[in-house]
C-alpha cells in the first residue's frame, strides 16, 4: 500500500510540472518593414569593352638588312622622326660609291659625246658654202650631216646615261637612308620582338614594333541585336547622327574595378551587324593625359540609365514564383499579404518598381522566406537607406 502512494504522488507532481512546462501560445512574429520611396535612381548597363590607342602603327624595315642597333625600348615615349633601329650599310656603301662612279663616267662620256657633236658641226657648216658654190659635191655634206646627227644621238645617250646613273646614286642613298628606321608617329613603343643580328626585310609578317598614339584612346564596346534596337528606340533624335550626339557621357570602369577619372563620350557605331557575332560595335573616345591607359587594356562601359521619380523597396523585399515578382504588403490590420510587382530594374540593392504598390505603402523588407499571406506580423520601422547599404555584395 505504500509503494502504491508513493507511485500515485510521484504521477501526480509529474502532471503538475508537465502542466507548469505547457509552451505558451506565441503572439505575433516581428518583421523590419519599410514604406514604398519614390526616388531618382541612376542605374548602369554594363559591356565589356577594349582599349586601344588613337593610332597603331606598325612599324617595317623599307629594306632588307641585318639590324645592327636597337636605339628604343619597351615602353618608351618616342616623337615622330625618331630613330628607333639600325641596319647594316656595308653594302649600301659600295653601292653608293659604285653608282657615284658611274655618274663620274657618265659625265666623261657627255663631255666626248658633246665635243663630237662640236666637231661634226663645224664639219657642215664648213661644207655647206662648198656645196652652193659647186665645188663639191652634195654627198660630202651629207654624210658631214649624217655624222653630226650620230654624234647628237650618241650625245642624247650619255645624257640619258648620266641621268639613270644618278637615278640609282640617289636609290642607294634611300635605302641607306631607309636604314635607319624613324618612328611613324609619335607615341608609345610596344614589344620589340626582334633584337641585333636579326635580319628583316619589307616583306616580314611580324613587325618590328607597334607604336600608340594613347593621347587619346579608344574603347570598343558591342550591343547584340536587342539591345541595339531597344537603344535606338531610347536615343533621343531622328537620325543616327543626332542619337549619337544626344548620348550622355560613359564611364569605364578598369579591371581592378576602379573608375576612370575621365568620363568618355560615344562617337560612332559600326552601319552593320557582324553576321558571325550577331553584334554592333561601339566606339567611345577617352582623354588620357596622364597615361594611364594603353593599347590593350580592357574594361567595362557603364552606360547611365535615368530613372526619375520611379517607385522603389529593398531587393530584399521581393521573391519569385514561376517567374512573378511577389511583396509582402502591410495592411491596417498588421496582416501580411502578398501583391504582384512589375519590376523594371534592380539597382544597388533596390527593387524599381512599375506596379503593384503605391508610394507609402507599407512592404515588409526582409526575411521573407518563411512567411505565408495572413500572417499576423508585429512591424519593427526600419530606414530603407540603411538597410540596401548594409547588404554586402557576395563574391
């Protein structure tokens, strides 16, 4: 009998703390809430883009020789004119005292040719009184004539002689001049793939340097068919060239993720769809005084897109079923109720909004996941600034 007591007591203080430790019902949960802003938002459409210089010269031997000099270096600001290679000369050199021989022989055999030409003169004139007075006969004076026509002739040749020597005189001394290799343009040398002893010729594929005019450069940046034509329809202007005057200025954003300094403006556009790509190409011109970029840097064309007064709540505050936009709306109640959204951007963090809520309403922001329309929420006010700026970017 008394097992059975304590059995019955020990049930019954178990009934008492089970009831005592019962879970109470919860109230409503919290949710950070914000109210729809209407701001002026500026959002960017990204391309990447390639950077090149104003002007890129390649640079070729005129002759061929072996370079003897590399009077430059990798990276180097060169003005136009400037030598940049040497080749060798050795046989240029013989070459040009030969053909200045031959324009010393050239010049003897014009000085003889003229003297027969003086003396075959003089024979005819001698000759033609003779003639009209009947003394001698008319064949005399022509062959006298004969000859002075065949030393004229022979004069004619040395002169024309003298002028082909002097022709290839003043060759050789190109080619010695095309020896030394000048600099096209002014700008900036790039690789130098050949060294001395090298031999190079006009005909070489591989130059032997590239030269960039980067006081200006530009970006080359392509749009596919659809975004080519939604741009056309945004452009202000009814020809292309007003669009492409009435764009506003670009940013480049560099491969570290910096921003340029400069702002670029966009200044032509290719007139036809590459058929192997299925883009148009777009040309934007930077100032580059400091020389930051060079030829062959890459980047990313930020093109601004204005949005003034548009509707907009956290990123965070929206989901997606089958691809419709959702908020969760606050009514007067503290009731959550889910809303369709038409979302026509997400920038920095922020939903843009064209319908589906009003300015002042009320949407929960975050934290949404688990969240089920009528549900009774408790609402914690939060500012939407705050909130969109402390959502870090995820990598």
């Amino acid at each position: 009998m008394n097992n059975k007591l304590v059995i019955l007591s020990l049930a019954a203080l178990s009934l008492v703390a089970c009831k005592k430790e019962a879970p109470k019902q919860d109230g409503p949960k919290p949710y950070p809430v914000v109210n729809v802003e209407a701001k002026n938002i500026v959002g960017y459409q990204t391309f990447p883009a390639t950077i090149q210089g104003k002007v890129n010269n390649d640079v070729r031997a005129k002759i061929q020789g072996y370079i003897t000099q590399v009077l430059v270096d990798e990276g180097q600001y060169v003005t136009k004119g400037q030598p940049l290679f040497r080749l060798e000369t050795n046989i240029l050199n013989e070459n040009a005292a030969a053909s200045k021989a031959g324009i010393g022989a050239a010049e003897s055999n014009i000085a003889a040719a003229q003297a027969a030409v003086s003396a075959a003169n003089v024979e005819v004139n001698k000759l033609k009184p003779l003639v009209q007075k009947n003394i001698i006969s008319n064949v005399q004076l022509q062959t006298a004539q004969a000859n002075l026509a065949q030393a004229q002739a022979q004069l004619k040749q040395a002169q024309a002689a003298k002028s082909q020597a002097v022709a290839n005189y003043k060759g050789v001394e190109a080619n010695i001049q095309y020896s030394i290799i000048r600099a096209p343009i002014s700008g900036v040398i790039g690789k130098l793939p050949l060294k001395v002893g090298s031999l190079v010729g006009p005909s070489d594929q591989t130059p032997l340097t590239t030269i960039s005019d980067t006081s200006e450069i530009y970006a080359y940046f392509s749009m596919n068919e659809k975004e080519y034509f939604d741009f056309l329809e945004k452009s202000v202007g009814a020809t292309m060239p007003e669009k492409i005057k009435n764009l506003p200025m670009v940013e480049l954003q560099l491969a570290n993720g910096s921003i340029y300094p400069e702002k670029g403006r966009i200044e032509a556009i290719t007139g036809q769809i590459d058929p192997t790509t299925g883009t148009i190409q777009f040309r934007v011109s930077f100032t580059n005084a400091q020389k930051l970029l060079s030829n062959g840097n890459s980047g990313t064309i930020r093109f601004p897109q204005h949005y003034d007064n548009v509707l907009v709540v956290p990123e965070s505050a929206t989901y997606e079923q089958q691809g419709i936009v959702y908020v969760y709306k606050v009514d007067k109640s503290d009731t959550a109720r889910n809303a369709v959204v038409n979302v026509i951007d997400r920038i920095d963090n922020m939903a843009l909004i064209k319908s589906g809520v009003n300015k002042g309403e009320t949407v929960i922001a975050a934290g949404i996941g688990g969240l089920k329309p009528g549900t009774a929420v408790k609402k914690q006010p939060v500012k939407m600034d705050s909130l969109v700026q402390s959502i870090k970017p995820k990598f």
